[in-house]
C-alpha cells in the first residue's frame, strides 16, 4: 500500500445522478441496464422500487452502453418496467471510526445490533489498495491463541494469513470464537483488537457467536460484520471489502494491531460463483469463476505489515472443504496465496478430540520468525519438531499394532505409541475455555517428551535437553 490512507473520492462537482428506466432483464442479484453512458466499474447504484422501497447496487460491468448492476437486496418479482436505477457516481465506501470495536454491522456495514450509525469525516474506499511488496515488512512477532497445537507447533505471527480448513459438521465455529476471545500479544502492551465477519451464516450460528463474544467481554475489542445466510448472496462479497477496510483504518491509522477473523470463505466463492453464472460467464474449474484466484488475492494479500507503521494486520480465513477435499478448489488456491494452513482432521473428532487439528498435514510457513528467544522460549523450535517427528511415529506404530498388536512392539515403538495418546488427549485437546499460555503448553510438551529416553531426543539442542529434559522413572 503506497499510501495507508485512502480517503474516498467525492463525487464530480456539479455532476446530477441521472435515474434510468432501461433496466433490460433481471437475472439472480443483477440488473441488466441499457443506454447507459459513461458507468464504472465498482460504481455505487441506487434502486428504486416502485414501492418506494430503495436498494444500494453496484456496477460489475459495463460495455457498449450497457451496465451489469450487482443488488445488495432481494431482486425477486421486480418490475423492470417501474424500477429505476440511479447511479451515484463514485464507489463503494465505509465511514470508518474507532468507535466502530464492540459495535456490530451487517454486511453492508450497516448497524445489526441496534445502535447509531457511524457518523465520521473519514470514508474509505472498500475494495483497498494493494500493498506495494518494497514497503512489506517481514512478519516476525508472536500472536499468542491460547491453544498449544497453533502456538507450538503452526504457531500465528503478526502479519500472516493462515487459513484454518475445515469440514463440514467440524467445530470450526467453536474454534474461531475460542480464537477471537483469546488471541492476545505476548509481553506488548500495544493495542490489540479482532475484526470477525461472518459470510453466509445460519441465525443460530449468529446468535451463538454474538452470545460467546459478549458473555466472555471479547466484543468490547472487536468489530463484527455479519452476512446471513438469509441475507443476499451478493452482499457475501462485499462483506470482507468492509471488514478488512476496517482493519487497515485501525492498524495504519490507529496504530493497533488486528487479527481478521473471516468465516465462511467457501460461501464467500458460492456467491462469486452465482454471480459469475448470472453474468452467463465461462466457467472455470467446479464451475467457479477463472479469476477466482485474483479475486481472493484481492483479500488475502491486504495482511500484512509497512514499514514506518507501527500497526499491522493478520488473517485467519476459515473455509469448509466441500466433502473434506483439500484439492478442491477454494482450498487449493487458498493455499497458494497464504501462508500455510491448519487443517481440521474428521478422525480427531471421531476420537473425541477438541480442537480437532491435525498437525501432520498443518504447516506454518513463517512460525520460525516468530518463535525463539525473546519471542516465545528459546526451546521451541526443537520441542516442536520433536513433537512432530514422536507423533508421526506414534502414528506409524499404531497402524502397525492394528496389524501384528502391541505385544509384537519394542519397548520404544510402545513408548512412542503412549506419546501419540498423550499428544493427542492431553496436548492437542483442551476445553473450549481453556487458555494456555505458550510457556504452559512448551512445559506440556516437555512432560510428553520425557517419556522418551534422552538418547531419543535427536532433534533438541543439548544444552536445552539439559535445561528442560526431566526423565520419567523407568520400569525395571
């Protein structure tokens, strides 16, 4: 971002909105306009019903005079005979203020909970600016979540997007509430503050994340923006424009640092994949659009830290993979633009375990310039990939047991497949309102890995085993 402030353009002076009655044809959430001079793409549109009823659009594409308008509202039994639309002549844009934290917006960024509209000098321009890659800063400070498998082992730096990849039926909302109430700086005392939006989501799951912030306190510093799934589809894109025009207000201009909370991201592609179809569009891969990838960069590249500013943004998109596939294509292109994944694993659930995240197939990509001494403990990076490297194991020798039994193992492969239960009951689940710090989950480990003998542990320096390693008695 070559300038972090973006202040919208005013509309030309003297210019009068003209109201055209030449709506074509109705397609899903688009207008189709005709003899219509000079419309831009992103413009602002007003739709008035014959009713009286108004509605906001905007222009998705325009050529030869005729403009395709995409309707934030319901478009079903309009008269395109008594319908005219207005266009207003500038884009789309959000009157940002810090008195927006604890307050709650649809995804327009119109007031859900009750409360006044934001009255503000400033408006921003929704669709962002994109952050010129000389003015990135390297991400390198601690997000902590409370939960051990993302602190530990696919630990959140300051900066980063990275994706949480669910299933459905998976507790991905339990774990994004869990995460907006927890996550905090660890010995900072900057500002912290979570932008949560909410795409496509029922009532019940609205309810539940509304009651889960306010009970607890979380939405004192956190701005909510949510889309229902009653709500118009196309509202779901521009839900995300609003939330992370937000974040960008609060990090660069307020000097806080955020964590943006988007769920659902596969509702998100639904909604651009029904407007795509209604454009009568060529489809691409699964039938969503080929700029789907462009577009979701157009999201998750506006993360990110600037040098010079003090603020910073980090994202923690959550999609459900359509039928557990991880190549599909929201999470494969997903995974070419962030920064690693967490990926939710069905047989962890299955067996009971809460948050059900499987650390053999999660990756953080930039966890080794967050973590060490003077950031999280100078044991962490060999604890974790002696974790890892002891799960795997454990893993191998439990499918092996299912097959010659656990008699048929070495004293060390049982020990091994004692480590992997441990990991899993004891260090990847905990209660939903459970908040470890990182030196708690670090002395967890350090409690699992001590079933092992010290001759094991090949993956920790020496002068930490013989800090940290306290040797379990062994049976003679």
């Amino acid at each position: 971002m070559a300038s972090a402030k973006r202040v919208a353009k005013e509309p030309v002076a003297g210019a009068v909105p003209i109201d055209y009655r030449t709506i074509d044809r109705v397609t899903g959430p688009l207008l189709f306009v005709r003899e219509v001079e000079k419309a831009a793409y992103g413009e602002m549109v007003e739709v008035l019903l014959p009713n009286g009823d108004r509605r906001l659009g905007q222009v998705l594409d325009s050529r030869k005079g005729l403009a395709i308008v995409q309707v934030f509202g319901p478009t079903m039994g309009m008269n395109i005979n008594g319908t005219s639309v207005k266009f207003l002549g500038e884009v789309a844009t959000l009157p940002v203020s810090d008195q927006m934290l604890g307050r709650v917006f649809n995804g327009l960024g119109e007031p859900r909970d009750g409360g006044p509209k934001i009255v503000s000098d400033q408006k921003l321009e929704i669709v962002g600016n994109a952050m010129n890659p000389v003015s990135r800063e390297e991400p390198s400070e601690f997000i902590q979540t409370g939960l051990s498998n993302i602190d530990v082992m696919n630990t959140l730096v300051r900066g980063q997007k990275l994706p949480i990849f669910s299933g459905a039926g998976l507790p991905h909302n339990l774990l994004a509430a869990q995460i907006v109430r927890q996550a905090k700086l660890r010995n900072s005392s900057d500002s912290f503050a979570v932008i949560f939006a909410a795409m496509g989501i029922t009532s019940e799951e609205a309810n539940f994340f509304l009651k889960e912030f306010e009970s607890t306190g979380a939405l004192e510093r956190t701005v909510v923006f949510m889309n229902l799934s009653s709500d118009p589809s196309a509202e779901r894109i521009i839900t995300p424009r609003m939330a992370l025009t937000t974040a960008e207000y609060l990090a660069y201009e307020k000097d806080m640092h955020i964590l943006v909370v988007l769920t659902d991201m596969t509702n998100y592609c639904e909604a651009l994949r029904e407007v795509a179809a209604a454009r009568e569009e060529v489809p691409g891969r699964r039938g969503y659009p080929g700029y789907m990838y462009t577009d979701l960069a157009t999201l998750y590249e506006r993360a990110g830290k600037i040098h010079g500013r003090k603020g910073s943004i980090t994202q923690l998109p959550i999609l459900t993979m359509p039928a557990d596939d991880i190549t599909h294509p929201i999470p494969d292109l997903t995974g070419y633009i962030t920064e690693g994944q967490i990926v939710a694993s069905r047989e962890l659930q299955r067996r009971g375990v809460y948050p059900p995240i499987d650390v053999l197939t999660s990756l953080s990509r930039l966890m080794n310039q967050g973590i060490g001494k003077g950031r999280t403990r100078d044991d962490h990076r060999g604890v974790a990939d002696q974790l890892y490297a002891s799960y795997a194991t454990g893993k191998d020798q439990r499918a092996l047991s299912a097959i010659v039994g656990e008699e048929a193992l070495t004293a060390t492969d049982r020990i091994y497949l004692k480590i992997a239960e441990r990991f899993e009951n004891e260090f990847v689940n905990q209660r939903p309102d459970e908040d470890r710090s990182i030196d708690e989950s670090l002395t967890l480990a350090w409690d699992i890995l001590s079933e092992l003998p010290e001759s094991e542990l090949k993956r920790i320096k020496p002068e930490l085993i013989k800090q940290y390693y306290r040797p379990k008695p062994r049976a003679a």
